[in-house]
C-alpha cells in the first residue's frame, strides 16, 4: 500500500512518519500526475490560504476533484478539511479556492487565534469501536476549524463543547456565527462521508495511530475481495494498548 500525503506545506512530514509506524509507505504529492501512483490521500494541515495558493500554482485543483469524485479515500486535516469542505466561511478577504466534496460548512479559525490553540480529552465512541483502546484521544487543536453544518449524509464521529476550549469564549467567530444559538453547546470536529475523512484536529501530533488505522481501513478492496491492507502489509492496524505519548512523534 502506498499512501499520497499533499506536501505543499503543513505538516505532511508528520503524517508519513505515522504511516511509517504502521508499516505502510507514504509519499509526498506535489504534481498531479503523483495522484496517479497512490489510491489514498492525506491533505494535512497548515495554512490553508498559502496551500490554496500553492495548489493553484501547480494546477492541483483539478486533479484533486478527479481524485475525490473517482471515490478514492481522501482524508483532510485541519486545514485539510477546510480544503474538502463544500463551503467555507470566516476566510480572508477574496475567500480561497477548494475541492469539496464534503458536504459540510467550515468555519476557518473557529477556535480563535493561534494563542488560542488547545489539547482536550475527545471522546471517539465511533473509532474506539472500530479499532480498541480508550473511549478518547488527545486532540491538539491548532488555530482549528469547527464543522458548523453538515448534511444528511454526513456522519458525525466527534464534536466538542465549546467550552473545552479555554479561550473558546473569547473567539469571533464563536460570538459571531448565526448558525450557532445559545442553546447548542457543541460544534462537530470530525465526519465522514463515503470516502472522505475530516479531522478539525491534528491526530498525527500524537503517539495514538487508531484515526490514521481507520483511514486505512477505508481503502477499497481487491480483486478476491480481501482488505488491500491485508495483501500489503503484516502489521496489525488495531489499537495496541501501549502507553500513548504525546509529543514527539518520531522515534
């Protein structure tokens, strides 16, 4: 198996470091043509307008959609999921271009400033099913985006009280979007649609690789109807039940 990781900027160095870990090889995408030699794709985060600027100079956009729409699994961090969001507010002025496919609306920089990022205890129910382990994962949240809509279609897999975030009452965009009313007291920081994966959070800044193993786990299936990882790979993808770490991750 080999995993494309978008590598305009952003932490795309951290993610392949997880893949490693599991045993599965990961590869830095830059051109479009790269897009044709992996069947999975990582968009992390970093800074969405500058990746937007980027993939618009190297004419990744298009190649990107194809991507999506050919139904190959696609997940977006942070500002990776501002990237695969349908529709995106509190952005700069002249907005940015995305690729979409998720049907959802993203409020960029929800949580505040930089200053006002945060690490909280998020309850996964969906994924600790899925792969063991505790009923939570530390999610570092950096100057994240908040899921403020979602469609029918659209799972919900985490969402997080406003206020887990110290600085969350201080936020604009808190205090400002119409969307959410005084009475609701969470905002969604994780879906999945079909192939698509969306995290608000940074889950490759952490020693728990339980969200890159689902990820995997979306891959399609061969031919006889066996999991690609199967053929591809010996490592055991579920939750080991070690000690998680946090910072760093590279060993």
């Amino acid at each position: 198996m080999v995993v494309g990781v978008l590598a305009l900027q952003g932490s795309f160095n951290e993610h392949i470091a997880v893949l490693k870990r599991l045993g599965v090889k990961g590869v830095q995408i830059r051109k479009p043509e790269q897009l044709q030699n992996v069947t999975s794709l990582i968009i992390p985060g970093g800074e969405s307008t500058t990746m937007a600027k980027l993939a618009e100079y190297h004419n990744l956009f298009p190649a990107l959609r194809e991507f999506v729409k050919m139904g190959n699994p696609v997940w977006g961090t942070c500002a990776g999921l501002i990237f695969l969001a349908n529709k995106a507010t509190g952005q700069k002025t002249g907005g940015q271009e995305l690729i979409g496919g998720l049907d959802c609306t993203v409020h960029r920089n929800f949580f505040g400033s930089q200053i006002q990022s945060f690490e909280t205890e998020l309850p996964i129910p969906e994924i600790a099913a899925k792969e063991g382990g505790p009923p939570s994962c530390r999610a570092v949240f950096i100057r994240a985006p908040a899921i403020i809509e979602v469609g029918p279609d659209v799972k919900v897999l985490a969402d997080i009280p406003v206020s887990s975030a110290e600085t969350a009452s201080s936020s604009p965009a808190i205090q400002s979007e119409e969307e959410l009313t005084k009475s609701e007291k969470k905002v969604i920081v994780a879906v999945k649609q079909g192939n698509l994966l969306a995290t608000a959070f940074h889950p490759e800044l952490t020693a728990d690789t339980r969200w890159h193993s689902y990820f995997l786990k979306m891959e399609p299936e061969t031919e006889d109807g066996t999991s690609a990882i199967a053929s591809t790979s010996s490592v055991d993808l579920t939750f080991t039940g070690r000690a998680m770490i946090d910072l760093p991750i590279f060993q």
